[in-house]
C-alpha cells in the first residue's frame, strides 16, 4: 500500500487551472522527485498535499485512509513536513527559537531551547551559535537551518522545495547524506528539483509535471538526464558550453574590497569578461556582491570607494541580488513597474511619469528576455520564480550598467529559462560588459566563467581560467586541492 496516492487532484486559481487532474504516489523511505519548469504546478500540488492550498477536485489518501487537509498544521498532524523554495523564517528571532516556531510553549526555557537546536545543527554539521538572529546568517546557513527544522518535527512524508538552490557543493552532499538517513528511518522524501544532477544522485522515481499536467513518472534507472528535459519542455535544451567574449581595451576597473570576516580582496575585470565566485557557505564568497554594490564592509573602484548603492549604481554598476522576493522586487506592482524603477527619469517627461514610453521600455525587455506571460500589467508576485528572476535581471539591466553583479542567478529557476538567462548573459558580455557572477553552482560557473575565483575563509586562495572541469572546480572550492 502506498504512503501517499493523489489521484486526479485539480486546483485553479480564477481562470488559471494551475493543476489538470495530475496522479502522484510515493511509498515509503522513497525519495521521489518531482520535476518540471517554473509554472509547471509543482509547488502548487505540494501545497495542496502540506494543507496550504485546498484542492477542487480529485482525491488523497495517506496510508490508506482519505484525508482533506485544511490547514498547514492539520497536514503536520499526518506527519507531512514542507521545506518551501522561498524562505518561511523570522529574521528577528534566533536560530534556535525558528527551529522550533510553532511548537513553542507559553513559557520557553531559552536555555533548553539552545540545547536542543545544538543538537540539531550537529546533525547537519551546521557550526553556527544557536542564539544567533537569523538575519545575520548567509542564504545558504538560512537554508540549512529551515532544513533542520523540518527534520526535527520527524514527519513521516518531507517535501523539500530547491533545497540545494542556495548550497554549495558541499552542503548539497551534507544535504544528500541526511536524506539518506532519514530513508533508512522509513521517511519518504518528495525532492523538487530544477537540477536534474540532483535527481539522478538521490532519487528513486521521478514525475514530471508540464503546464499543470502529469506528463510521466519512471524510475529514475529507466531514464536518461535528455529524455527527462525533453519531458519537462517539451524539446531538446542544448547545454551551456563556455565562449570567451574578453574584449580588447582598458579594463573596466579594478575593485579592492574587505570586510568582517572578509579579508582583502582584489579583482581586474575586463570588457565583456565573465568572472565566476566560488565557495562553501561561509568562505565570503556570498558576501561579495553586497560589498562591491557599497551595501556592507568596504569597496573601491580604481582607487575611488563605493560609498553606497546609490553611488554604485551612479557609476555603471548594479546587482542582481540572490533574494528576489525580498531585495529586489516589489511583489504587489505589475511587471511594467518593476521593470521601470531604476530609470524612471528615462520614462519620464519633465519629471512627469510618461505611461507610454514605461510600456514600451517594458515591452522591450519583456520580448528581450522571453518573459511569460509577456502582459506587461501582470502582477510580478503571481509570476513563477523563473520569469520573477528575468524582471529583476532586466530591471537591473535597463540602467545600461558597465559592470553587472550577479549573485546566485539562476537560484530556483527551470531549465529552460535558465539556458535564457545565458544567452543574455553572453549577449551583454559580447557588448562589452564586465559581469561578476557569484554561484554556488559549479556547472553553471564552468560554463559561463572566463576565471574562476575560489574563496576559502574570507579570501581568494585559487584562480581558474577557463576551460576547466567541473571536478577541479569541486576539488579547490572543498579543499580537496
């Protein structure tokens, strides 16, 4: 008898029908991915199972008994525990205290608390003080703690949304080891995934979900990486192989940068130079872009500092930061506004907003970047995470910037839009721009990167000039070289 059946299961939204009658079956200690692009409905079929969203129609029983959850915590008394994409921490409370939020009581023995969460940190070899704001903690520490919480409510069914789109190699294969434990304990595991390395490592069986439709699932020995893309979109998707587009002339610039826990630093960029940072979570490498963008610590380009983000971008430069949702969109306007904020005196008239030349600045980098769908009204927060992260690249691109820092760019979006989102990259760097890129995926650093810069404890300890392969990339970032 299954664990879980789903069977049939609809969910619309308005006049979207986000979920078309799909089937989904897990068994117990499997580890089950659940694949497709942005948009496909995944996320919204692991809501329906977690008791976020209710379901129209179709049906769900777990171990053989019909269940309707209406609430997340009704799920949770099931023993269903969900890891979301976007993170549902509390920033101002400490580490310890979002282990364990929502099973807190009245009076909390603070003391206790911490030794709890110390035990749970050292399951996943997380080296980081339990009474810690989360605020202060890297994406990728973020991530690795929303993970232990889950893990602590010892749920019999855990989903795990992108759960590695913030980790380096490294904690990727801590990540891998604990899920394998779990499954040994007989805890089935739902992996979504846009990295089909991934799913081929430690899955069992794969599903693939394309416009809220079950297109198939196999056991993952039955199946190739390139039938499963096909699967996904529907046609071939060619891999990204590195072109240098290193133009002649005067540098760019020169960036000296530190801060805590950062040592000094120097990097040359060259026209239409692509330079990858590589790194652990806590090597500093995360922490760059900010500091170059004059959000933290202390930065200078050729010899002149960077003083704020404002004067970053005052002299050509912008960041594509790994947040989206929080740092750089605002979820409630439309993708026209989004798109618009940076050159708003470009589209304007006399200081008067010009509607029209905003549509047509947002038309054109809504056809450049193949967003969808392309309405420009759209509400950027009802967007998949895909296209959320083209209209934060093509807001940050409308200022026409000289240097482009992206940090973690392709974090949670499909394979499709993310093989977009090189192309546009390439494209800038043949027009001479000089692009940082800061990646905690190896693959997509090899690809795109002219030099690769590792960081380990706060400083650059290797550089990698293209071509280079993949494994040595690994080898220096985790010290095995």
């Amino acid at each position: 008898m299954p664990l879980l059946e789903m069977r049939g299961v609809t969910k619309s939204f308005g006049s979207f029908q986000a979920l078309k009658g799909v089937d989904f079956t897990l068994k117990e200690g499997q580890v089950h991915a659940l694949v497709g692009e942005n948009g496909a409905g995944k996320s919204t079929l692991m809501k329906v199972l977690s008791g976020v969203e209710r379901r129209d129609g179709g049906s769900m029983t777990v171990s053989g008994r019909p269940v309707a959850f209406s609430s997340v915590s009704d799920a949770r008394a099931h023993g269903i525990v969900m890891v979301y994409q976007e993170l549902a921490l509390v920033p101002s409370l400490t580490v310890a205290e979002n282990l364990f939020l929502g099973d807190l009581s009245p009076l909390i023995n603070h003391r206790d608390l911490r030794r709890r969460a110390a035990a749970l940190l050292r399951d996943i070899e997380l080296d980081i003080d339990p009474a810690m704001e989360v605020e202060r903690l890297s994406i990728g520490e973020q991530q690795l703690v929303e993970i232990a919480g889950a893990l602590a409510r010892e749920g019999r069914i855990l989903v795990l949304d992108e759960p590695t789109a913030a980790l380096s190699a490294l904690e990727t294969e801590r990540l891998f080891g604990l899920i394998e434990r779990v499954q040994r304990d007989g805890v089935a595991v739902v992996y979504i995934s846009h990295r089909l390395e991934e799913v081929f490592h430690i899955a069992d069986q794969v599903t693939v979900l394309r416009d809220g439709a079950l297109v198939g699932s196999v056991a993952v020995a039955d199946v190739a990486p390139d039938q499963v893309v096909q699967m996904m979109v529907g046609r071939a998707v060619r891999a990204q192989d590195h072109v240098s587009r290193i133009a002649a002339g005067p540098p760019v610039g020169t960036f000296r940068f530190r801060a805590d826990g950062l040592e000094a630093n120097e990097i040359r960029l060259a026209p239409g130079e692509v330079v990858g940072l590589a790194g652990v979570v806590g090597s500093g490498r995360s922490r760059v872009p900010a500091v170059l963008f004059g959000l933290e610590g202390e930065a200078d380009w050729d010899g002149k500092p960077i003083w704020s983000p404002h004067d970053a971008i005052g002299r050509g430069m912008v960041l594509v930061p790994s947040d989206r949702k929080t740092q750089g969109l605002v979820l409630g306007l439309p993708v026209q506004h989004n798109l618009t904020l940076a050159v708003l005196k470009d589209v304007s008239d006399t200081g008067v907003l010009s509607r029209r030349r905003e549509r047509q600045e947002a038309r054109n980098w809504i056809e450049r970047l193949s967003l969808r769908p392309p309405d420009p009204m759209k509400i950027v927060g009802e967007l998949s995470g895909g296209n959320q992260q083209k209209v934060v690249v093509g807001k940050a691109l409308a200022s026409q910037p000289k240097v482009l820092l992206l940090d973690e760019p392709t974090r949670g979006v499909d394979i499709g839009a993310r093989a977009e989102l090189y192309d546009v990259i390439q494209s800038l760097a043949s027009q001479g721009l000089g692009i940082l890129v800061s990646s905690s995926d190896t693959e997509e650093l090899v690809g795109l990167a002219d030099r690769i810069l590792v960081f380990r404890e706060g400083r650059v300890t290797t550089e990698l000039h293209a071509p280079v392969q993949h494994e040595e990339v690994v080898a220096h970032v985790t010290g095995a070289q």
